[in-house]
C-alpha cells in the first residue's frame, strides 16, 4: 500500500480519531506492510505482544488454546486493529491470530506509537481520556452481568 493509503486506513480506526493529518503521516510512514497467507500465524497466544495490527484486507481469525482444545473467538475483517494495548502497554497476546484469508496488515510499532505520544501530548491525553471511558462502560456491562446471576 501507499503512504496515503495506509494514512486514510489509519484515519478511520476509532483510537486514531482526533490525530491530525502530520501525526497520522509520521505513524504510517514507520510502520510496516505485510502480508500473511491464508491459515498462517500471525502471532501466537502468549507471546510478548511490541506492536498492533491493521487489518487492510482479508480476515483473521481470533482463537484461544492450542490443537484439539482450540476454540474460535471471533473473525475480523479489514479495518480492524488488533492488540491495540501493544501500543501502550507491556503486555502479551491473550489469543492466537490466524489468517483466515491471505490478509494485507499494517505492523504499528509500540517505540514510534510511544515516541509521537511524547511529541504531542494532546494526544496522550486524548487517549487516556478515551480508555478510561471505555474502562467505565465496561465495568457497567459488567455489573449489568452481574445483577443477571445473582441469587
């Protein structure tokens, strides 16, 4: 893809929404394009998780556990991000990815998603704002659950 392609992809992914046009540019011009065949991995459950994932074509497949015991989570398709808490966090993947489809992803790297949070801290700020309201309907889901399995 194309510099202004991968910029347009970006653009449309709600965690990138409120990035101005250079911030984008400077995102999409580290990262990088690959592509995965159809039934390969692209990451396995556990590993130590550096980067986030643009769906740009094809589909991945969410699955938890390994051979026999596998258990389908959840298909996704292009304009998807996956393991966007890699871009802020120390963390690991909670599931494997598979291509269920030849896929077209875009590789964001946590250093260079870190070092334009450091150059505008609008941005980190936006952010912040933006997970713990997320944070917060998730809890209230939650508890919702929760009053259903009670007594």
């Amino acid at each position: 893809m194309a510099l202004d392609d991968d910029i347009r992809v970006l653009a449309g992914l709600a965690l990138f929404e409120g990035f101005a046009q250079e911030q984008l540019r400077l995102l999409a011009f580290g990262a990088e394009n690959i592509s995965v065949a159809a039934d390969r991995l692209i990451y396995a459950e556990g590993d130590s998780a550096d980067c986030a994932f643009v769906v740009t074509s094809g589909t991945v497949k969410l699955v938890h556990g390994i051979g026999d015991t596998t258990v389908e989570l959840q298909v996704l398709g292009p304009n998807t991000l996956l393991g966007e808490l890699a871009l802020i966090a120390d963390t690991s993947r909670p599931t494997s990815a598979v291509a269920a489809t030849d896929v077209e992803l875009i590789r964001l790297n946590r250093r260079l998603f870190r070092r334009i949070l450091e150059e505008y801290p609008q941005l980190a700020a936006l952010l912040h704002s933006r997970i713990a309201a997320e944070l917060q309907d998730l809890v209230a889901r939650i508890a919702q659950l929760a009053d259903r399995f009670e007594d």
